[in-house]
C-alpha cells in the first residue's frame, strides 16, 4: 500500500487540508471555516477533525501529518507563540497536542515556508536556484528557499517580512507594534483603508451589495471601476508591497519571487503596477534579476508544501540536492 500524507493550513480564512500522495496528487480535500476569533480549542478541534475525515477508511497508510500555521512559531519544538492573525494563542504546543490526540507524526511550519515550499516543488518555483514566497492575505508573510533549501534561520523564525517596520509612523500592527509592512499593505490593511473611505463612496456601495462588511476585493473592484479613492489605498498599498520586495530582493538575490495569498488574486490590477514600482527601488545591478510572478498552485500551495516536508528528503536526495 502507498504512503500518504496530509497537508493543513491554517493560514487562510478557512483550514484547508488535503490527502496527497509522495508526488504531491491531491487525493482527497477538505475546507472547514478557522473561525479563528473563537481562540485556540476549538480552531484545534477542527483541525483534529479535517485530519480524521481525510485519512477515513486509510489511515494505516498514511505517515504524518504536516501542519502550516501563521507564524512566529517554533518548528522545531512545535510550539506556536502569539501570532497576530490568531487571537488567544499563546504558546500552543501544537504539534504535540496534536500527536496526542491523533496518533500520528506531526510536523509544523510556517504558513508561508510551507507555501514557498509546496510553490517551490509543484509550482511557480520550478525547483529552481533561490525563490521567495510572498503571501498576502490576513497577513503578509514569506518563505525563503535559498539555493534550494527552505531556510528557517537560528531559531526558525525567519522570513517574517510582514513584521518588518517600513514607517515608523504607520498604523497599529497586530503584533503590538507599528507600521509593519503587513499594517500598510495585507487584505486586511487594505480592507481597513477601505472602510475609512467616505460612507458615499463606491467602495461602500459595492460592499453593501455584498453583506455590508468592507473587503479588499471591494476596493479593487471598485479600482477596477476607476474609483479615484481605491487608486489611492491601491498605490499606496502596491508602494509598500514593492519595499518590502526590494528590500527581500537586495538582501536575498533570488530569482523568483512568487506571490500568493487572497490578495494575489487581483492579478492584472496587481502586478504590472507592482513590478514597475519595485524596479525604481532597485540598486541598478538587481534591475531585471528577479521575475515576480503569481503563484499557481493556489489555495494548494500551503496543504502541498506541508504533506511535502515528511517527503522532501527523499525526493532531495533522488534529485543530488542534499
Ligand atoms: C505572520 C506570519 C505569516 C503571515 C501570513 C503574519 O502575521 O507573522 O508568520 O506567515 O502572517 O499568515
């Protein structure tokens, strides 16, 4: 019998889990709404719960469990901190918590190193030299695959570009802090900038068609619309995105960086804009060094890089690459 594997994310708004085999085939999936607000038990009692629905009627055959959950976090102790996007955690054990209650391995990591990761091996990446993963969602987060390697740094911490300070007067993070990068320009931020918008505008107006509630898919379509009020949070937003990838780009060198998350779904909107800001931020030798590009693999990207740490190392080692 062939071994498989889960993959979960906790990243989005939803937790997104899949059955996958060794080559990365999805053979079975799941979605169950986070509903993060209601604090750590019962996120985890889905999450208990996605994992026993997909290994239903297989679970002798499957070998672990990997989990991708927003950072900061500890992968290796398993122990979750406080991360912004998930109110009440504070020091979750998660990984054995998780062990204990199913039985089976578990491995955690972060949202985004599992998404660059998954990118990496099935996606954008094309398992190719040095890429970093962007995700901008909830939050804005990135992985890091250096030379092909996925890099978590001294204490496995690394890549939370989000929480890079890019104005030291900039808006209260989630962190505590302020003006982080993912303050001035994740879907949160940008639906926060929307909803501060004139009552009248057209932001609202699509909003209120659309439960009441302002997203950043409001403010983008009405962008679309050429409301002059989106233009301004979406420059303004595409700005601080092309800092943050500068700044990624002058330390790092890659030459991909992949870009996910819901708000990557503006597409066109997105990233024209975005890669002609970020070449005027280039220092004139890393102009034209790095393609920026959409992700492919999706909401996937997460569930798939996940699974993928219990077999990388084999598939690494078939390749010559560790
Ligand atoms: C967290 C990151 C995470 C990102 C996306 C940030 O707030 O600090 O670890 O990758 O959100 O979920």
């Amino acid at each position: 019998m062939k071994s498989l594997y889960v993959g979960i994310d906790l990243g989005g708004t939803k937790i997104a889990g899949a059955l996958v085999d060794r080559d990365g085939s999805l053979l079975r999936r799941i979605r169950l709404e986070t509903r993060a607000e209601q604090g750590p038990q019962p996120v985890i009692d889905r999450l208990v719960e996605a994992v026993i629905q997909l290994t239903d009627g297989v679970r002798s055959s499957v070998k672990g469990v990997g989990v991708a959950a927003p950072g900061p976090l500890d992968s290796r102790s398993g122990v979750v901190f406080s991360p912004p996007n998930l109110p009440g955690w504070m020091d979750v054990p998660l990984r054995q918590v998780l062990e204990d209650r199913l039985g089976i391995p578990v491995k955690l990591e972060n949202d985004a190193n599992a998404a660059a990761w998954g990118e990496y091996w099935f996606g954008a990446g094309q398992r190719k030299g040095t890429m970093i993963y962007l995700t901008v969602s909830t939050g804005v987060g990135s992985g890091l695959v250096l030379d092909g390697r996925l890099f978590r740094g001294e204490n496995t911490f690394a890549g939370e570009i989000g929480h890079t300070i890019v104005d030291p007067e900039g808006p209260p993070c989630g962190c505590g802090r302020k003006g982080c990068l993912e303050s001035l320009a994740s879907g949160t931020a940008i639906a926060k900038f929307g909803q501060n918008t004139d009552p009248s505008s057209l932001i609202h107006s699509l909003a209120m068609e659309d439960g009441g509630l302002v997203r950043a898919e409001h403010v983008f379509e009405a962008y679309r619309m050429g409301d002059a009020q989106a233009e301004i949070i979406i420059r303004q937003t595409v700005l601080y995105l092309a800092i943050g990838l500068s700044n990624l780009i002058h330390i790092f060198n890659p030459g991909k960086i992949v870009v996910g998350g819901g708000v990557s779904r503006a597409g066109d909107m997105l990233f024209p804009l975005l890669r002609e800001q970020l070449e005027s931020y280039l220092m004139a030798p890393f102009r034209g060094t790095c393609e920026v590009v959409p992700a492919s693999l999706g909401e996937d990207a997460g569930v798939l890089g996940a699974a993928a740490l219990w077999t990388d190392s084999s598939r690494k080692s078939e390749q010559g690459i560790m």
